[in-house]
C-alpha cells in the first residue's frame, strides 16, 4: 500500500542524498527512487486496470483501423511494466523507451505473454528519440509518461519528427485539476514533494493546451475525470486522452 507518508519519506532521503551526502550516497538515493517508482507505478497500473481499460480501448482502435500495414511499428514511451500490450495488434513491432532500467525485467517478463508482438527496449527520454530516424513509425504511444518529461514541447516535437505523415500518436495523461477546486490546491501544495518522490511526476502540468499547440494536424481528444477511490490518486484523477493525427 502506498500513502502520503511513504512518499514524503522518500522526499527526505532523497534530499538529504542531494544535499547533504557524498556522490555515492546521491546515487544510492537516486537508485531506490527509481526501484521505488516501478513499484509504485506496478501497484497504480494494477489498482486501476479497470477504470483505465475503457479509454485504452477507445484510442487504440485507431491501430486496428490503420490501412493493412504489417508489421506496425509502434513506439512507446515510458512502457512501464506494459500496461497497454493488450490493445495492441499482432503482428506489431513496438519499441519500448524508457528512462527507468529497473522497469526492464517486468516489461520483458510481460511481453513473454504476447507471443505476436516483437518487443525491444531501449533506455532513453522522449526528448531525445535519436535512435529513431524521421518519419519511420506507424504510431507512438505516451500514456501517464508525459508528466514526467522535463520538457514536454521538446518531446512532441520528436513525436511529431519521428510519426510518418498520417501517424498516430495515442495518449492518455493526468492533467491539472480546475482552478479553484480543492484539488487544484493540493495538487500545488504537493507539487515538490511530488516531483521528488515520483521520478518527477508534475501534478500542474498542462498537457493538453501543449498537446493542443504541437502542430499535429488533427487532434481527437477528451477531458475527463476518473473515478479513484483511494484518496492519494484524486490527485491525478483529471485526465486528458486522445489521438493525434501527424
């Protein structure tokens, strides 16, 4: 179980790590966040498998409808522990990129389970998808990643680089709650212990105003809410998901 107390003592050794320690000790800090997020995001994905299926469902058809293009070669960031394999089609390609080496194991043990899917991963940051060349993916998938990413613009801008015209970028992320609303203030409250503890996870992020302005050519998006019952996840409980057309 995962509660504000967990996480703000995480915030604690990792500040001590940055401030007061020595280079070893930072990167011990460093290392047991990142062992620390696979954890939590496991427990997240698992804790909400069904209230997340109904979306996952609607922006993935896309794949499905595109024209008989086998194999497909998916992209996705921040794979996690492959949360959305069930919604892809066989005969799929995906390259998985992630910035966390401890999701590997559970990704790899996973993608065992989906025989006519070729998965591979790779470390790195959507701000830099290098080892891609322009315009050579059918789609990319960023699902609760972008609000992570130190620079979001950058990111699009390398999704939108490395879609072929017509591609399909899929998405579905936790959005800054309304203004005014007691959300709102908590999630502002919580902003820094926040980003510590979470692999700098920003709960004011605006992704879909960026998304908005990215330069896609057609955008089919949703605001919405997700009904979470446990009281740490009402803080990413609005949501923005859709697909972009390059």
């Amino acid at each position: 179980m995962f509660c504000i107390e967990k996480i703000l003592a995480l915030v604690v050794v990792l500040v001590a790590g940055i401030l007061f320690l020595g280079p070893r000790l930072r990167r011990w800090a460093n290392k047991r966040s990142k062992i620390w997020f696979n954890d939590f995001n496991k427990q997240y994905l698992k804790d909400c498998k069904e209230l997340f299926r109904p979306t996952q469902e609607k922006i993935f058809k896309c794949l499905h409808q595109m024209p008989e293009i086998r194999p497909l070669k998916v992209v996705e960031i921040g794979a996690g522990a492959g949360a959305n394999f069930d919604f892809l089609p066989k005969n799929t390609e995906l390259v998985c990129i992630d910035p966390n080496e401890y999701a590997k194991k559970d990704l790899l043990i996973k993608a065992e389970q989906y025989p006519d899917i070729k998965v591979t991963f790779e470390i790195g940051v959507a701000e830099d998808l290098s080892s891609l060349a322009d315009e050579s993916v059918d789609a990319v998938i960023a699902t609760h990643v972008l609000c992570s990413v130190k620079d979001l613009n950058q990111s699009l801008k390398e999704v939108l680089r490395v879609l072929k015209k017509g591609g399909k970028f899929m998405f579905m992320e936790h959005i800054e709650d309304v203004n005014g609303s007691r959300i709102h203030f908590w999630q502002h409250f919580l902003k820094v212990p926040w980003h510590f503890a979470l692999q700098g996870c920003n709960l004011t992020r605006t992704t879909n105003v960026s998304i908005q302005k990215a330069g896609f050519s057609n955008i089919e998006m949703d605001i919405f809410e997700l009904g979470f019952k446990k009281t740490l996840f009402k803080l990413i409980g609005r949501h923005c998901a859709g697909v972009a057309t390059k």
